[in-house]
C-alpha cells in the first residue's frame, strides 16, 4: 500500500490586514476649539477637531437618515466628588441648540446623540476612540467620538461644508447625583460653540 505524501507548495491563503489602533485619521478632520468646565465635579471637556458629515468604514448605514459627525475630545476627571466623566454625557446640536430630553431613535432630532456603536468600527479602521468608560480621578483621555444629527423634517437647507465648523455646539449634562452628606447635586448642562482656531499673530 502506498501512501500519498504531503505537498511541500501547499497553498497560502492571503492574511488579513492588521490595522493598529491610532495608525489612522479619520478623513476631512479640521481643528477646532472650545472647552467646557464643570466648576463643581472639576471636569473639563476638550475638542480639538471636527468631522462634518463624516463616514466611518465598515459602518456607512450609521448614517442613514442624518449626519455623522465626529469629535475628538479630551476628557479630564476632576477630583471633587471620585466621579468619571464619560463620552455618554455628551451631545452635539447645530444652533440654536434644542434642549430637553432626545430620543436616541428619532432621526429628526435637533441634537446628536452619541454612538457607541460605532467605537468599534472607528477601531477597526484604525482611529484612537474615546473610551467609553471616559476619564476617572484626575485622569485624561483623549480620542474620537461619534454623533448622529438628523436633518429637521422637510429640511431644504444645502449639505453642511465639511470644512467649516461654524454651526457646530458641543453640549456636556452633568447626572444627578448625592455629593458630600448625600446633599443632592442637581443635573446641569452647558454648551460651548465649537470654532476655528483663530490665526496665529
């Protein structure tokens, strides 16, 4: 009986592409700033840049129905009270910006929800993405977010300039919560518009 020996050219399949975390930038990123300050948890919030209708690879139906923005922000845990502040505390809005609570689910709404669905695409694409767990104790983080923003029913206006930032607000709510006693800290909310970086002189 003879036995068949094994090929020494097997075939090589072609291995995927390995794409490392932060190797990457999201396309059409301009510079912006602004910075909103909790005073009383000591967080502070950070944008550096911007993407105005943006498109995350591997997640183009994200879209569907509105604008994807992207924000990269840096986040700074105060030390008052040993909160976190975390990337599901913010919202963007084009102004005037809408208050009030916002369904995540309506497509229409003024203001941009943020989506941690797309963390994982925005890594596999190779983009440093803000972790969801944000900033502790006198700790910073930076990286990318993203924000759906539907366009208001029976809107006509032109598509948003990718280039230009203006418009754009960025909005932080602080939860309630029981400080020092347990004396309740009420919810609050501030906003900060986001602009361009004004000309070195």
């Amino acid at each position: 009986m003879h036995r068949r020996r094994a090929r020494a050219d097997r075939l090589e399949l072609p291995s995927a592409e390995v794409i490392e975390p932060g190797s990457r930038e999201p396309e059409g990123a301009v510079a912006v700033e602004g910075v909103i300050d909790d005073d009383t948890m000591e967080h502070v919030v950070t944008a550096t840049r911007i993407v105005r209708d943006a498109t995350i690879p591997g997640a183009e139906d994200l879209g569907q129905g509105g604008e994807i923005v992207l924000v990269e922000l840096s986040l700074t845990g105060g030390a008052v009270y040993r909160t976190s502040v975390t990337p599901a505390m913010l919202s963007f809005a084009n102004p005037p910006a809408a208050t009030g609570v916002q369904d995540p689910d309506d497509l229409s709404a003024p203001i941009g929800v943020q989506l941690p669905e797309a963390d994982a695409a925005m890594v596999a694409a190779g983009y440093v993405v803000l972790p969801a767990e944000g900033a502790g104790v006198e700790q910073t983080v930076t990286g990318w977010t993203a924000f759906r923003i539907g366009a208001p029913e029976g809107a006509t206006a032109e598509p948003v300039d990718p280039t230009d930032p203006a418009a754009a607000v960025l909005r932080y709510t602080r939860p309630p919560l029981l400080g020092v006693d347990d004396n309740p800290i009420e919810s609050e909310a501030w906003e900060v518009e986001l602009t361009a970086p004004e000309a070195a002189e």
